[in-house]
C-alpha cells in the first residue's frame, strides 16, 4: 500500500517560470511552473513540444552539445518556429529559475532567428541574478564579430563563470519515456548514454554505488508491490557465463523459495514502471515524465502520482509529468496550480492552470470529449472534488465559459 503524500519542494534551484515565443505550438505562453506539475490536454495540443522546450536547454548547456547541435538536431528554425506566428519570426524561451527561500534567483533569455545560410543566429541572450543582469547581448563585440552570434555564452566554460549554476541546472534535466522492448537484454542492441527511451537502463542501475543501489532497489520494490502483489524483492544479477548483468525479481510462487524471473520476463507494465521509478529516485534535476500510464492497468494508474512521491521524498527533485489519463489527475494530494491545461486554438496552443472550475467546465461542455478531457484533483470551494467532477456538474447547471 502506498502512503499518501505531498511531495517536498526541491531543495536546490528549480524552474519556476517558463516563457515561449512562437516556439512549436506555443505562440505566446507564460507558464508558472511547481515543484510539481501535470501538463494535460487533448492529442496533438503539444505536451511533448512543451516538454521539448525543457530538452532544449539541456541540449545548450550539455557537454559536447551547444546552439547549433541544439538547433539542428530539430531540423533548424523552421521546424522550430510556429506555424501561428505573425508578427515575429523569432523564437524565444525564457526561464526564471529559484530555490524554495529565494523565488527568481535567476533568469535565463534566448531568443534567436533563421540567419544567412539558413544558419540559427542569437538575436537576443541575456542573464540576470536577482535582478541585476550579467549578460546582455548581442554586445559591443558581437556587432564586431557576428560569427559570435552562433554560440551562446551558456554554453562557453570561458564566459559562463558567473552562472554556470545555470548551467549545471539545464545540464541535469532528464527526459524519460522508456519502452520496455528497448529495455530487455536480448533487444537492447548498443545502449545510447542517457537514452530517454532505456536502452541504457541496466548500465545506469550497474553503475549506482553498491548500497545506494541496494537500497533504491528495496524501496523501488515496496513501491511496485502496489502494482505486483507478488513481488517480494528486486536485485542485480550477473550471468556469469555470458558477463551481463540482469535485474531480476523474487515472485511468490507454489515453490517454498519462490521464483526469480530477469527483466526480459517482466511484464511491459511493470519493466516501464519500473524504470519511471528508478528515474524518479535519482538524486538530480528536473524530470520529465511522457505518460507514465502507458502499459498499466487503469486500476494502477491512480497510484502513481502517490508511487512517484514515494520515490522521489530524499531528493526532492522537481518532475513534470504528461498524461492523458483522468485516473492520476483525480489524485487527492495533487493541487490545483499543480495542473496545467494545454488547450488547442486557431492562434496555437494556449497554457492555463487548472485552478477555476468554470474553465475545465468549458472545455467539457465545449466537446473536447470525456476521453480527451483534462482532469485535476481539488479546487477552490469544491471540497474533496475532483476538477473532473466539479466541472461535470458545473456544465449541467452553468451555460460554457467564454
């Protein structure tokens, strides 16, 4: 049984704001982000290109990545830039970052555009550090030497002293939407370093310290019990003859030892479940989380928002999470400025949170469909309600919201 719980605000900087321009989907958006936070919405409304403008920054302050690898590795600004956007045809993300003591520690500006050549040109790059800013550019020298305006000052160890905080940040966000099939022995192939998709999950559980190890393997278990009651206990195995390392799990079984099975026995379910739950209790930065409901059962997929928090109590690390799913977003112990809602409109995607009724109930009465529908827990004077329910009852009573 998983024990409800809130999760802890990180105790390092985390992201507290995020600020789009014609980014994918994203026209316009200023988003307040939490320690926790669920992005929800229809199909195609662009959770995963929100989730990409996170990637992004990691992929600038990454060692062997920067501006142009960035850009690039996303076919270039044309691909980036919104198909909505009028009035600019630059692209621009901004954050502000802050610690649970000190909100807006940091900010974090880069706006850029489609150069000569077809080549991603920095139009504007700035820092600021409690509201003072360190970096304003393009400078004095970058009107010299434009070919300056190919690389960002993140991403330069030369420059970047006064904020490589920053970039330790952006550095440490991880994605993760792992696929079972990738994940077991026999159809890993090469692992990619940090595949977001688990080829190199085993190497990454092999290379943990031994106890630290141990012990994530013996809380991953007593978490996973909720799901697989039969489970009693996880380790890492090696095949001496062959030289690879399995993890593998104790069933109970009609045997009086019970039944050990290797990854490659795992059902799809409980392998990405398992793997979304090693990644929550890795003591780094922000996670990302693409629909950890996939491969479950619906009765298991209310649990996770209580499984993850369970793993994530030491480090309390920020996580995103998208879903479709209305069973996690109905969790008692989820707020509502922790949901955000994507909703699709002529103009691009727009970002609210989910924290007035009236607006879920729209977006329900406006024929978005049950399926499809976004879904929280808990609003303003709607006690021990779910949005889902709120808003149902609101669109028999109230005409839809504008």
């Amino acid at each position: 049984m998983v024990v409800r719980m809130r999760p802890r605000r990180p105790s390092g900087l985390y992201f507290q704001r995020l600020r789009l321009e014609n980014w994918k989907n994203f026209t316009q958006a200023e988003i307040a982000l939490q320690p926790r936070t669920f992005l929800a919405g229809p199909s195609a409304c662009g959770k995963s290109n929100l989730f990409d403008a996170f990637r992004f920054l990691h992929d600038l302050a990454r060692a062997g990545g920067g501006f142009a690898d960035a850009v690039a590795a996303r076919q270039g600004v044309g691909k980036l830039r919104s198909l909505a956007a009028r009035q600019s045809s630059g692209i621009g993300i901004a954050v502000q970052l802050g610690t649970g003591e000190e909100p807006g520690l940091w900010e974090y500006e880069l706006h850029f555009s489609e150069g000569e050549a077809r080549r991603p040109e920095i139009t504007r790059e700035r820092v600021a550090h409690r509201g003072e800013d360190l970096v304003q550019r393009p400078d004095p020298d970058d009107e010299r030497d434009p070919e300056r305006l190919t690389q960002t000052f993140l991403e330069q160890s030369t420059v970047n002293r006064e904020f490589r905080e920053v970039a330790a940040l952006f550095r440490s966000i991880r994605y993760v939407h792992p696929v079972p099939q990738l994940m077991r022995g026999p159809a890993r192939g090469i692992p990619r370093h940090n595949d977001p998709h688990g080829s190199d999950f085993l190497e990454r559980i092999v290379q943990t310290p031994q106890n630290t190890r141990a012990s994530r393997l013996r809380r991953i278990a007593g978490v996973l019990r909720a799901a697989v009651p039969q489970l009693q206990e996880l380790e890492l195995y090696w095949d001496e003859a062959r030289g690879t390392p399995h993890l593998r799990g104790k069933y109970r079984h009609w045997r009086p030892q019970g039944a050990w099975h290797n990854e490659d026995q795992f059902a799809d379910g409980t392998l990405r479940l398992f793997a979304l739950l090693w990644a929550a209790a890795e003591e780094s930065g922000p996670l990302l989380l693409e629909e950890p409901e996939l491969s479950l059962h619906p009765d298991l997929v209310s649990q996770i928002p209580r499984m993850l928090a369970a793993m994530r109590l030491r480090g309390g690390r920020q996580i995103f999470i998208s879903t479709h799913a209305e069973a996690i977003l109905r969790d008692e112990d989820i707020g509502p400025g922790e949901v955000l809602l994507l909703i699709p409109e002529t103009e691009g995607t727009v970002v609210r949170p989910a924290d007035a009724v009236r607006q879920v109930a729209s977006l329900l009465c406006g024929g978005l469909g049950q399926p499809e529908t976004p879904a929280g827990a808990g609003s303003p004077g709607v006690e021990q309600l779910s949005l889902f329910r709120a808003a149902r009852e609101a669109c028999s009573t109230e005409p839809p919201v504008a």
